[in-house]
C-alpha cells in the first residue's frame, strides 16, 4: 500500500514536467532532451538555496527561472542557429551538467533541517497524506493553468505553430518566437518537478535527471493511447490522460521493483515501456492491413 | 495599391544551381483589381507572389503597398496588410485545432494573439453564417477537427478565413491546383465573390486558361522572370483561350 502511495505521489510530483513534455512533444513536435538537464536544475537550485537558508517561495521562484532560461538556451539554439531541435537540447543538457554541479558545488546536497513544504502543510497526522494532498493541488493548479493558457487566442496560436507553420505565419505569427516561449514555458515546468521531487526526498544529485525525459515521453504517450481509445479529443481531457500517464508509469515502475527487478535494470526496464507504448499502435497497424 | 519595382531574385546564389527567378519585374496593382498571373513553369508567378507575401526578400527592388515600404517586413510582419491562399490546400489551415478556433486565429490575423478566451456564441454565430455561404454542410459542425475535411472543404474554409479580418491584398498562388475539377470551380467562384463583394486586390497564379481569361479583371504573363504581357480588363474580355495557349507557344 505505501508501495502505491509513494508511486501516485512520485508520479504527481512528476506531472508538470509531463505536462511541460506534452506542450514541447504534441503542440511542437519537438522531443525536447533539455529535459534531464533542467529537471536537475530544478532540483540544484532548490538544494543550493534550502541549504543557505533561503526561503521556500525564492527556491520555487528561482528553479523556474533557471528551467525557463535552459528552455531559453535550447530555443535560441534551434531557432536562431537553425539546429535540429533534438541536438540544441542534448547540448543545452551536457552544458546544464556543469551548470548543476557548479550550483551545487558537489554532485549530492542531503536537505536535513532546511526549510520544507512539510512545514507549511500540517493537515494531517501522516507525512505521506500530507505529501499526498499538497501534490493533488499541485498537479490539479498545473491543469487549470495549463488548460486555459490552450484555450486563450496565445494558446491557439502556439498550437497551431506546431501544426501548420505556413497558416500561423500568415497570420501573423512569429513561429520562432512561440517556439522559444514554449520551451521556456516546458521547462520551467520540468523545473518545478525537480524542486517537488527535491523536496520530497529530501536530497539534490547530480544524476537524479538522467533518463526522466523517456519517463516523460512515456508518460505523454501512455496517456494518450488511454484517450485515443476512448476517442477523447478534448484538450483538457488529454491534459488530464498526461497527469494520469505519470502516475501509471510511477506505479507500473514500481509493481517491477516490487516483483524483485533488481534497481541497476531500472533504466532498462522503463526503456522497454516506453517502446512497448510508441511501438505497439505501430505493430498494431500493420497487423490490421 | 501595391507597387512593385525592379524586383530581382536569383534562388541558390554562387552555386551552379543558380536560378534567375524574378528579373527586373516593375508591376503596379490599382485598389479593387483581380489580377490573374500566367506563365510557364518557372517564369517566376509564385516567385512574385511569395516576395508579395514576404516568405523571402528580394535581392534587389522594393515593394511598397499603399505606399509604405514593406520590403523588409517579414511575412508574419505583412500579415497586417496581406491575407494569403495556398496551392496545398492543407497548408492554410490547422489539422489538429477545430474549425471554429482556426476562424477564431483567422480573425485575428491582424491583431495581437492575447490571453482571452475569444470563441463566443456570438462569434460561432457569426463564423457559421459565413460558412453557410459555402454549402459544405459545414455551418453545423464548427466543433469538427479541420484534419477530418476534405482537401477542397479546407481550400474553402482558407478562402473564407482570408477574409474574416481586413485585409488590403489578397494572394492566390494556385488555389485549385489540388483540387478535383468540380471542387476547383466552387472555389474559383467563391474566391471572385469574395474579392467583388469586399472590394479586395486580389493576385492569383493559375494554369489553367479558362480560368485565365474567364475570372479576373486584368491579365499578366511573366516570362523568364519579366512581365511581357499586360491586359487590363477591356482587352482581357475580348480574349480567347486559344490565343491565350499561343503566348506559352512562342519561345
């Protein structure tokens, strides 16, 4: 049962860097690598400042702006130099690594006696529904916004840069400059997970971003093969099924380790999901023709 | 309205692929004309028209329209001024966003795109009495994905798009070129209706030569990057198609 409780709350934890995936990998067609690196950068920041003594708020403030300006860094690279977008964000991420160590000033900073969230959420006796309750309204937050943000004139405009780059020009619309704003808006999000997920288990590593941008791609698809089969189209809804997919993926992570899956295969075996969910609509349909 | 003066582009400069596209092309277009462009392949029609809509720069001339100089304006930046139709026809619309939202970005092609939420009841009222005028069936179905349509229901929907904001210059490269014959037609008079009805200045590159001399109210051929034939509305009506194929017949 705690097993479950910690997944669902790792996996809420995780939802804004999946929402943050869904806006850079469906309304841009983009993959965005940066992820793993402003994920730790999310968390460095966090770590770094906590243990000064800063408060929790400008730790929060101060992550997302260093995962907006990575997401900076990555547009400016793909727009401005022309690079495929896959390639500005794995060098946007090898460049992050030094970034993050030089933050923190060594690869591991534990969080003992720092400020936490904890302290500002005393609504129940156990520290896990207290986690639990403070996540829900994280993640419930990031769907409103993100929700309405789709649905506002700037929202249709940013999903149509994705979609028809000729239209939206003629439109009147810098598709360079959505594309740099849609980066910056993804990676603060990933930020934020890194300073939720910091906070949570106490600790910033250096390596605690390697690989999350699979469990998000993952996460992004697995949720939308759940509405593709209930043919949901609704954007709000299919924000939702992203929200879902994090916390499926966690829980699905975390029946393996529970089935006795050594932790070194880990990485392996999220890879296998991952390619088991863009892979199979594929097998599929050729099984059909 | 939009004049063009001693537009030059060469496309692949300093390699051997270099094309001489536009060649000191001088056009001046009064408010209120349809002007049909003609002429081979690679006479530089759609050359024209993209440096109109500012999809590049020329080399070298300018390009002034109500007298401002837009030369430099990028395209995004033009859009004020100019409302365009493409010859793909899923080029001019959104697949994966609604009809209503892709009208709703369409009437804000002029404007800035804010953080309001904009699709009302009054503007889905509006938008399908505009698509009623189409007689698509698609008046009832504003909440449908355009990536569901048909090529020619999405050329109409661009068409009718174009003109939900102001607009002073309407450009047409090849609008039917994709399009069955029947479906092509039914574009081609929904377009004249439009540009008559709004009073607009409208550009059109076609091949096709009933289209040539039967739409329109002036006709220019390019050839090898130049104007070399200029039939304003009174010449034009005496004009026959088989006249027309012999211009493409001379060298």
């Amino acid at each position: 049962m705690d097993f479950y409780l910690s997944a669902i709350l790792l996996g809420l934890a995780y939802c804004g860097m999946g929402l943050g995936i869904y806006i850079t990998l469906r309304i841009f067609n983009i993959p965005d690598i940066t992820t793993d690196g402003s994920f730790t950068l999310g968390a460095s920041v966090t770590a770094a400042l906590l243990s000064q003594q800063y408060p929790i708020v400008t730790a929060l403030l101060m992550s997302m702006i260093a995962g907006s300006l990575a997401g900076l860094a990555t547009g400016i690279i793909h727009t401005r130099l022309k690079i495929n977008p896959l390639l500005s964000g794995i060098l946007v991420m090898t460049a992050l690594y030094s970034v993050n160590l030089s933050i923190m000033g060594r690869s591991n900073i534990p969080l003992i006696n720092t400020a936490n969230l904890l302290q500002l959420t005393n609504w129940f006796q156990r520290e896990q529904y207290n986690w639990l309750l403070l996540m829900a309204i994280v993640a419930l937050g990031l769907w409103c916004l993100i929700s309405w943000l789709l649905k506002t004139d700037f929202g249709l405009s940013m999903r149509a840069t994705g979609n028809s780059e000729t239209m939206i020009r003629a439109l009147g619309v810098n598709t360079d400059g959505m594309k740099v704003i849609g980066l910056m808006i993804a990676n603060a999000l990933t930020a934020l997970s890194g300073f939720l997920v910091c906070q949570f288990q106490q600790f910033a590593d250096i390596n605690m971003g390697i690989g999350i941008v699979i469990f998000g791609l993952g996460a992004v698809m697995m949720g939308e093969s759940l509405l593709n089969a209930l043919r949901i189209q609704s954007i709000p809804l299919r924000l939702a099924g992203v929200i879902a997919g994090c916390i499926l993926f966690r829980i699905i992570i975390g029946a393996a380790l529970t089935f006795g899956i050594n932790p070194n295969w880990l990485k392996l075996v999220t890879a296998v999901i991952v390619l088991v969910v863009v892979g199979l609509p594929n097998i599929k349909r050729r099984a059909g023709n | 309205m939009l004049n063009l003066t001693h537009l030059k582009k060469h496309f692949n400069k300093g390699t051997p692929n270099e094309v001489l596209a536009l060649d000191d092309c001088t056009l001046t277009i009064e408010k209120g004309e349809f002007v049909l462009l003609v002429g081979s392949n690679g006479s530089g029609k759609s050359t024209l028209l993209n440096l109109v809509a500012g999809t590049y720069f020329p080399d070298e001339g300018n390009i002034f329209i109500e007298g401002t100089d837009v030369t430099r304006l990028k395209d995004y930046q033009r859009s004020k001024f100019i409302a365009r139709v493409f010859q793909d026809p899923m080029a001019g619309t959104a697949a994966d966003l609604s009809i209503i939202d892709n009208f709703r970005l369409a009437a804000l092609r002029t404007k800035r795109k804010t953080f309001k939420t904009g699709v009302n009841d009054s503007f889905k009222m509006k938008v399908s009495d505009r698509l009623s005028i189409l007689e698509l069936g698609l008046e009832n179905k504003l909440d449908t994905l355009v990536g569901k349509l048909s090529g020619g229901q999405r050329q109409a929907l661009t068409l009718l798009m174009s003109v939900m904001d102001e607009s002073k210059i309407l450009l047409l490269d090849e609008p039917t070129a994709a399009l069955d014959p029947k479906s092509a037609e039914k574009i081609m008079k929904i377009a004249e209706k439009v540009i008559q009805e709004l009073n607009l200045t409208a550009m059109l590159v076609t091949h096709n030569m009933h289209y040539a001399v039967s739409y329109g109210t002036r006709l220019v051929m390019l050839q090898q990057g130049q104007v070399i034939k200029d039939y304003p509305s009174v010449l034009k009506e005496k004009l026959l198609v088989t006249e027309l194929y012999s211009w493409f017949e001379r060298p």
